[in-house]
C-alpha cells in the first residue's frame, strides 16, 4: 500500500469518528423518537464504514464479512424497533388477523 493510500485511509476513518460522534449528539439531543432511531441507523452505517477502512488500515480486509453482518444487525434492529413503537407489540400482524376472524360472522 503507497503512503498517500495510507494517508487517505486514516483521514476516511478520522472523519468516520467525527462524524459517529455527531450523529451520538444527535441521539442524545432528538427531540423525537424517529430522530432518535435516524441517529441509531446512521451510527450503525457509520460503524460499518468505519469497520472496513479500518480492516484495510491493518491489512485484513476479511473483516469486512463481520461489518456485512452488523450492518444486517443494524437494519433488523432498526425496523423491529419501528415496528414496536408504531403497534407497540412485535407480533401485532398475526394478533390482528385472529381478532378480524373470531368477530367475523362469515
């Protein structure tokens, strides 16, 4: 790896850590629940970032599999926590339809 690669890498992951701390600001200071959670799923795809500059900084870039994996993490978590503020339960969907067929007379 050339030295200006080097260079250009450890700026990338610099400025991934401010910008992680920005978007920790923003948790901290949301003034609603959805820019709470943007907060959390922008973290998330920031450490994703983050993860695999700095895989390729330390010369091992098979850990960009774990940062596939985390970011996965990072999109499941974020729409089941969605789905629990929106009905307030994660099994809403099937609790619905079994109350739509008991009161049914048909």
């Amino acid at each position: 790896m050339s030295p200006l690669m080097g260079y250009f890498m450890l700026g990338s992951a610099f400025l991934l850590i401010i910008s992680m701390a920005l978007m920790l600001m923003r948790l901290i200071g949301g003034p609603t629940l959805y820019d709470r959670l943007l907060a959390v799923n922008s973290f998330g795809t920031k450490t994703v970032l983050f993860l695999c500059v700095f895989c390729f900084i330390i010369g091992r870039p098979d850990g960009v599999d774990i940062a596939l994996l985390y970011a996965l993490m990072n999109f499941i978590a974020t729409i089941a926590v969605l789905k629990f503020f929106n009905y307030r339960a994660l099994d809403v969907g099937l609790m619905q339809r079994d109350e739509t067929r008991r009161g049914d007379p048909s």
